[in-house]
C-alpha cells in the first residue's frame, strides 16, 4: 500500500519514494522509471528496491534507564554486534503503472473544463490491504449524526442522512419505532435516551424529535452542556424555544439556548411533511458540519510555525 508518491520527472525519466508494505512488513521503495506518453495514455514502467524490516526476530534492542541501548541475542541471552540488530532486508521490484487522462471538454458532451485521470493497477494483495485499509478509515472519520426519536419525523431523517456520507445513529425509547430503519444506520434501544449524548463524537451533531417534550429538554439540556458539537437541533416552535429557555433556568442551569436550532429545517418552507423536513435539517446539518470542520482547519492552520 502506497503511503507517499512524489514522483520527480525529467525527460520522460521518473524517480519514486514511496512508503510500502508488502506481506504484511512495513518498509520504503525506491525506484527508476520511464514514461511513455501518446493519445493520453502513459505508461511507465518502473524497477527499484524494496527495503524493510527482516524476518530474524532473533536480535532484540534493550533499552537501559540511562538511555542507552544494546542488541541482544535472545537466544543466550549475550550482547551482540548491533548491526545484528538492524535486521532490514531488501528485495528487488518491478512493476507496470498505466494512467489514462481524459479532458473534460466539448469533444466528450462535457462543458465544465478539467480532466480526470484513471489509473489501472494490478489488484495485489498488498493493494487490496491498501484500499480496505483506506475504507475503513473513511468510514470511520466520517461525521457522526444521532437522531433522538424514531417517530415520523425521526424515521424519514435516518432515511435522508443514511444515503450521505455520514455515520447515523438513531435513539428511541419504544422497541417497535426502530423497526424497518436503513440498514446502515446504528440504532440504541434505552430507557434514558439522554444519557446516550456523551456517546456523540467530537464535532458530531444531535438532532432532538421525540414524541415527548420534557424529554426534548432533557436530551438538549445535556447536548448544550457539550462544547464539540456542531448541531444542536430540536423540532418545534418559537413557543417551545420560549418554554425550553425557561426550563433551564427553572432547573439552574449554567447552559443557555443560544447554540440550539429550533425551529429546525429554517423558517423559508412552510412544509411540516416529515420527508420536507428531513430533507431541509439533512442540508441544515451537513451545512453546520462542515463549518465546524472548515472553523477546526483553520485553528489549528493558525498555530502552525
């Protein structure tokens, strides 16, 4: 699996380094190709080194408290040369690469300009790992929803956000409302659907349509107690937001209802069908995650020397 590609190119000569790993040992390559161009197809046939870790486990470094270290057989338990310890083997490769570039114009029915690249690979094992291993993690950085409320409103929302690319969860009180949800989306059977807001992950959003209104407060109350959250969102009125503003001061809170959409879904379509609705908090929502996620960049852009 490719970590790293920089390339360097001069006259159809191409130099590579890449991170790699092949039979399950992490290690670089470094190689030499040629690029050969026509008709926007260009091939490049490329040979180098393949440098990893070695399968001698025999030789192990310790490490004392004063820092320093040894190479160690452990086998008899001697000190040994410490080259014993840098066990790296290296293997000679050779591989293919095509790419296939197609400009985006008028020739294709396209308008838009640019081009895209297809790139073919022989599907290795290794490069299999590769791209399990990039799914894997792309589904799980994705931005996390929970849907508090499975009622109509609630269902056609886990319908809506299940076909984006986010992490849904919905959470209900009655066994029988989380039937026929996607198949895709999480769904959390309990008694107390306000303790499951500290399971939201950082910059995750809550989205509050239960059937009950004290318990609203409740699941909103905590989500407001929370500062990593992109979305606070409850269905209701102006009049709800009056009574739910009341309600945490009654109850002394430290939280004030500042952060809290509600209405959700704007104000612009007067529509109160779940699926419109659904359909307005869905862009709502990823709207907000994506501010949140664009605010984080630049912070942390900010402290970079």
């Amino acid at each position: 699996m490719t970590l790293l590609a920089p390339s360097a190119f001069a006259d159809g000569v191409m130099l590579e380094a890449n991170g790699a790993r092949a039979q399950d040992r992490w290690g670089g390559e470094l190689g030499l190709g040629y690029a050969l161009d026509a008709g926007g197809f260009s091939i490049r046939p490329i040979g180098g080194v393949f440098v990893h870790a070695g399968d001698d486990d025999r030789y192990e470094r310790d490490t004392f408290r004063n820092g320093q270290s040894r190479c160690r057989d452990t086998e008899t338990g001697q000190f040994a040369s410490d080259s014993k310890c840098t066990n790296l083997d290296v293997k000679w490769y050779a591989k293919l690469e095509a790419t296939y570039t197609i400009p985006l114009g008028p020739e294709i029915g396209q308008c838009c300009g640019g081009r895209t690249v297809l790139r073919f690979t022989k599907v290795t094992q290794a490069v299999a790992d590769g791209l399990q291993t990039r799914l894997k993690r792309a589904k799980e950085d994705q931005p996390a929803v929970f849907i508090f409320g499975a009622g109509h409103v609630g269902k056609a929302l886990a319908q809506a956000l299940s076909l984006l690319p986010l992490s849904v969860s919905v959470v209900e009180t009655r066994r029988h409302e989380l039937d026929g949800m996607p198949g895709t989306v999480a769904t959390h059977l309990t008694p107390m659907p306000e303790s499951m807001v500290a399971s939201i992950p950082m910059g995750g959003a809550a989205i509050i349509v239960t059937h009950d209104h004290a318990l609203d407060f409740m699941i909103a109350g905590q989500a407001l107690a929370r500062t990593d959250l992109s979305y606070i969102g409850m269905i209701g009125s102006k009049t709800k937001r009056a009574t739910f503003a009341n309600w945490l001061a009654r109850d002394g809170a430290t939280t004030t209802p500042d952060r809290l959409v509600l209405p959700i879904g704007g104000t612009l379509v007067k529509d109160k069908r779940p699926a419109v609705i659904a359909s307005l908090v869905a862009a709502e929502v990823l709207c907000a995650i994506y501010q949140s996620q664009t605010a984080k960049t630049v912070s942390n852009q900010e402290y970079v020397i």
